[in-house]
C-alpha cells in the first residue's frame, strides 16, 4: 500500500484494530490514516495484555494521543458539523454512566 495513494484512508479518530494486538497496526497503516486520535478498547487485566506495548510506542512516535477503555472507562466523543470537537472519559469526570441519574 501506498501512503501517498491512501487520502481515503485519513481519520481524525482511529478505533484500534484487534485491541491494540501485536499486529494490528503497522506503521504504513499509521501514516495512511495520521489520526490525531486513537482509541483502544481493551478489557481491564484481560488475559491477552492488550494493548501491546510495541504497538503503543508505535502510536507514541506518530504524536497520537492514546485512550484506553481499560484505563479511561467509557468514551464519548461530541461532533459538530461532522467533526470531532470533544472526546470524555468516565473515569476522569462523572464516573460510571450506569451511576449517573437521567
């Protein structure tokens, strides 16, 4: 694949393949998509140790910040006129959604 051809491939957010598996994500895949973003959904202490740490490091060079289910809890990401304009993590405000009243 070339990254020069892959304009299609660019994100702004990247859900990561395979919960951050060893070879989810290679670095021609990185380039192609440049997100600013991206979020891994991994269960906590899951028996796997998703997300590999080549792979975090991986993400790290490319200057994309990182969020992680297991460590940051349920993600909500707010759009205006179809752009990421905020992402919120649980474990850093409200806590749990299911302890949050209607």
């Amino acid at each position: 694949m070339s990254v020069l051809g892959s304009a299609g491939l660019a994100s702004e957010i990247l859900l990561v393949p395979h919960h951050g598996s060893r070879t989810s994500s290679s670095e021609t895949f990185l380039q192609a998509v440049a997100p600013r973003v991206a979020i891994i959904q991994a269960g906590y202490r899951n028996r796997f140790r998703h997300p590999s740490q080549a792979v975090l490091a991986r993400y790290r060079e490319q200057g994309v910040r990182v969020l992680r289910t297991d460590h940051d809890g349920a993600l909500t990401i707010r759009f205006s006129n179809g752009r990421p304009t905020e992402i919120l993590a649980t474990r850093a405000g409200t806590g749990p959604y299911w302890r949050i009243r209607p």
